[in-house]
C-alpha cells in the first residue's frame, strides 16, 4: 500500500519531470527503486505479469490524468483554437471531399491526429510489455540514458545547422505531415510515450 510521504513524493517527482523532455514515468519508477525498502515494493509490484491490480500502477495513471488535466485547463486557450481549426477544417474537408487546411491551427490539429495514431497503436499492441518490462529499474534506466543521448544529438546536431531550438509557430510553419509521422513512432519507443 502507499503511504501518504511515498504518494506525496511521487506527485512531486511526476509534477516536476512532466515538463521536461524526460520521462515523469520513468522517473516514478526509479526513485522508488534508489530508496529501496517497501518504496522498492511499489515497483517490484507494478512490473509483475499480474499488475493490472497494482495499486501503484492505478497511482500513475491518475497522476498522468491529472496531469494531462491540468495542462489542458493552462493551455486551454491554446487547445480551444486548435480543436476550433480541427472542427473548422473537418467541416470544410467533408463538404470538399478533400483534407482542406487553410491556417497554423488547423495544421497543428491534424499534425497532433497523425502523430497520435502511432503512439496508440503501439500502445494498445505492446500494452503488455510496456506494463511488466519496462516497469523495471534497469529498462527505466537504460530507456533514460537512450532518451538523454538522442536529446543531446539533437540538440547538437541543430546548433551545427543553425535551426532555432524552438522556433516560433507561424503560418508558413515548415511542419509537414511526415514529419508528425516520423514523430509519433519515435515517441512510442519511449518507455513513456507521452514524451
């Protein structure tokens, strides 16, 4: 069972990883593992063929929805434009019989379809493996070094080409729907797939 200190430090560390590109999950699952003791159990628990009652396992997923909720009510402005363009480019593509995307928001809104879909098909054919492999320190571990050396190529690789780390959205933004789609498998090899 958790106790109140373990949910509390828990919520700290999803709280505080969810915003950088790290993963809060792997995260949960390794500092339980670094203080041991019945923290430890929390882990050892969730990573069992038979963790679909894991206590610890229902914890992170309602602090992931919790999350995701609270990021959706600070972004809501944001949100309600790219769902507007979404419905605003669906109306207009139905009558049309074409996709037609006619400004930045409407682009957004189908770029974050497209890059979806992978993530959810990977989720739901590897549900399993996700739940009892990588729920392991080791896998976490591992999972997160890959994750620190791809960020950091990335991260060189754009200051040899001189792109702008975090470019400005604009209209004549360059993202293409291949690029949503390169995107979304590479996200779903993480071992949290939000990231």
């Amino acid at each position: 069972m958790l106790s109140y200190l373990q949910a509390i430090v828990i919520a700290l560390v999803q709280g505080v990883t969810e915003l950088f590109p790290v993963s809060s999950l792997g995260h949960s699952v390794l500092v339980p593992a670094w203080i041991g003791g019945s923290w430890e159990s929390l882990v050892t628990q969730s990573s069992q063929p038979n963790s679909e009652s894991s206590f610890y396992l229902a914890f992170l997923v309602a602090l992931h929805v919790a999350t995701a909720l609270a990021l959706l009510w600070f972004f809501r402005a944001d949100w309600i434009r790219i769902v507007t363009g979404f419905i605003r480019s669906v109306r207009r593509s139905l009558q049309e019989r074409r996709l037609d995307v006619a400004d930045a928001d409407e682009r957004l809104a189908w770029l974050i379809v497209i890059a979806t879909i992978p993530v959810g098909i990977t989720g739901v054919a590897l549900e399993h493996v996700f739940r009892t492999a990588l729920a392991k320190p080791v896998a976490a571990s591992a999972f997160l070094f890959v994750n620190g050396l791809i960020l950091l190529a990335g991260d060189r690789f754009a200051r040899m080409r001189s792109i702008a780390w975090w470019p400005e959205p604009s209209a004549s933004s360059a993202s293409r729907r291949s690029d949503a789609l390169r995107s979304g498998p590479a996200c779903s090899r993480a071992p949290d797939p939000e990231h």
